[in-house]
C-alpha cells in the first residue's frame, strides 16, 4: 500500500509494514499516537521521515529505503506482530552502515516519555526554519571560536543571517525610549535611563524593519563612541521572549534561539568567569529581570560608563549549556545555586553555581568557547536530545 506519513510540528513519521498488511494496520497506529502524543492530521507521501514507526515484522526491507543520513532518526515499535524485533534488524543495518538514530519501544514507560522529548526538541528544531537572525555590526574581535558561518545557520537549523552593519543600523539618539522600558528600570533613576531607552527603541525598530526573530549586538564599538550600553536593551528584550545577544556572539544567540523554542523561555548569556574546584562563577549585565528576585542598575562593569543589569537570580537549580561553532556538539549540565563572594573583577549580575566532577572536567579541557547559557530548572533530558539531534549521534 502507499506510504502514510504523518506530521507532528513538521515531524514526518513513515508507518512501515509487511506488504500484505491491511490499511487499517497504519490508521490504527496513526490514532494510537495521536492518543499518546495528540497527532491530528495525516498525509500521504514521499519525503524525509525523522521518524520510522514499525508496525510488524517483514518490514525490514522497506524501512532501510527510508534511512537518511542527513537527519538522525527515531525507529520506533512495540512489540505486537514482531515489530520490535524488524525495528532491531534495522537498528543493526543502520550500524553498519553508519546511520545515527535511536530505538524506542512504546511498551516501555521512558521510551515513551524519551519520545516525547524528542518530538519536543525536533519540533522546535523545526521551527527555526525559515527564521531571521540580526547580527549588528561583526562579531567582536574577542570572540575567537565563536563565530558561526551563514551557511552552517542555514544548513544546520535554517535560520537566516541578516548582517547589519553599524552605519545602517540608525542613530540611537533619533529615537524615543518606551514607557514600558523606563518603567521595567525605574529603580535606575539615578542613571541616564533615556539613552539606554533609546538603544531599545532602535532594537526594536531594526527588529520590525528587518523582521528579525532574534539579533545579536556588537555592544562595545556603541559604549566606546557614545558612553551607552545595549545591556538593559537586550535584558528587556529577552524578557519580551526575542532573543538578544551580546557582543556578537553567534553561538550564544543560536542557543538562545533555540532554548526559546524549546522551553518558551530566554536563557541568560553569561561569561564562565572563573572555576573553583567544583564551583563555576557565572557573570554577565544583561540579565533578563525575570530571572531576577531583585535588581538595580549599575554601570557596564569592563568600561564603567553606561547602564547594565546588576541583580540576584531566582532559581536554585538551572541548567547550563553551550554550541559549538559547527552546530554539531553540545556541552550541558545540571547546576545547584550555592552561595559565594561577590566579585568585584567581574560582570554585574553574578551566578555561583556547583557542578558535577564530569562537567566540570569537560568545561576545563574541551570548552566550545566562553559564553554559556543559564536556563532555570533541570533541562538535562531535552538537552540530551538536542545533543542526538545536531551531532547525529546514536542514544
């Protein structure tokens, strides 16, 4: 019979089956997911299938066709009519032949709920097709190994690069800051509020003017020319759920991007600013104030001129994570809050945090850069499979 597909978010799952099996074989088990998982529509078709659903055993054959190296793929059964046993043949096949995918089993209750962090992080994944990432000005001179090319962003995850140099991006001091912005900074009176207002007012309208769906600043040439900081600008953005970056960091903002997918929250992009034992300082000025239990405003720490976010994070256990430039590996791990000294060589809003012995082996001998990114709560299960998903690594 022809090929059912079905679409989950964009997620196309093929039902495999012996030739001779009957159609109601593949509706039935078009209906048992949309029970477990809330699918509502079908299609039939030829396409790229993230995910291979057997049905019986004699399918073997057939689903080798539809192996793809391109995308890392899910086999899933259960085990009525051999179809978890044709699913293991082909996991072998796969093997050795160097496909990278995943075997789920839908009797066994972490499979289904892996399942459901799969279809979760492929979903937001998917939606980053099509999406428009501004990077005002370059990437900063520091960031060595931060830097990642159009064609990689658009390979990788489909998002488009829309470079904007300084001198298109408009004057700042032509715009008019938001009520709702001084408000959000009120208790900075004492600061110039207006100008840093008006970095957010012309954010915003590069925003509109470009339909950006998240950007990133080369923040220092602005705080060197005119003594004015985009650091409560992308504090106040980020907490209207647009990702905004610092310091032109691709990396950072491509996480944020897709963290925001993911979770419906902004991460905060922090600087890993020392590392004591098992203890890792996280500092940075741009903090969203959601995170935040209280805040002020302070000057930009490394310049001391302009305004940035000095506050005290909410959450006791976060997690944190980082790309690589190739957008094919993930460093993540799981964090507890523990008290420490507030540092006064470093970034205004501050983040002592305690890490296992593995993480922080990795974070000293194989970093993918400085920049990491602070999410509240224990994502390591999603994160984990965003790591399958862009490294195309077998779980």
């Amino acid at each position: 019979m022809q090929a059912i597909f079905i679409f989950v978010e964009h997620i196309s799952i093929k039902t495999l089956a012996h030739a001779a099996a009957p159609e109601r074989l593949h509706s039935g088990a078009l209906e048992t997911l949309k029970l477990l998982y809330g699918i509502e529509s079908a299609a039939s078709g030829e396409r790229q299938s993230q995910v291979l659903y057997f049905l019986s055993g004699g399918s073997e054959a057939e689903a080798i066709k539809f192996l793809d190296r391109s995308v890392f793929q899910i086999l899933l059964a259960d085990g009525k009519s051999n179809a978890f046993a044709s699913a293991m043949e082909v996991k072998a096949y796969s093997m050795q032949h160097g496909y990278h995918n995943v075997l789920l089993c839908l009797e066994d209750e972490n499979d289904k709920h892996q399942l459901q962090n799969y279809f979760l992080v492929m979903s937001a994944l998917n939606r980053l097709k099509g999406k428009k990432l501004g990077l005002i000005g370059e990437v900063s001179d520091w960031l060595v190994a931060s830097t990642i090319s159009e064609m990689t962003l658009k390979e990788k995850l489909g998002i488009d690069l829309i470079r904007i140099p300084w001198k298109d991006a408009g004057n700042y001091s032509d715009f008019e800051p938001g009520e709702e912005f001084l408000d959000c900074f009120r208790a900075g009176r004492q600061f110039n509020l207006v100008d840093a207002g008006k970095v957010e007012s012309m954010l915003q309208k590069l925003i509109t003017v470009h339909q950006l769906d998240a950007l990133t600043v080369e923040c220092f040439s602005l705080v060197q020319k005119n003594s004015v900081t985009a650091c409560l600008g992308l504090s106040f953005l980020n907490d209207l759920g647009i990702p905004a970056g610092c310091e032109g960091d691709l990396c950072s903002i491509t996480g944020m991007m897709i963290t925001r997918e993911i979770s419906g929250v902004v991460p905060w992009m922090a600087n890993v600013a020392s590392i004591k034992g098992s203890d890792v300082l996280l500092a940075h000025c741009t903090a969203p104030v959601k995170m935040l239990s209280e805040y002020h405003v302070n000057t930009h720490f490394e310049t001391g001129r302009g305004t940035a976010v000095h506050g005290r994070m909410k959450t006791r256990e976060l997690s944190i994570f980082r790309l690589n430039n190739a957008l094919d590996k993930l460093f993540y791990a799981y964090g507890e809050v523990v008290d420490g000294i507030y540092e006064k060589h470093a970034c205004r809003t501050q983040l002592h945090v305690r890490l296992d012995y593995e993480a922080v082996n990795e974070l000293r001998t194989q970093p993918h850069g400085n920049h990491h990114l602070v999410l509240p709560g224990d994502w390591s299960d999603k994160l984990n499979v965003l790591a399958n998903l862009l490294g195309n690594q077998d779980s």
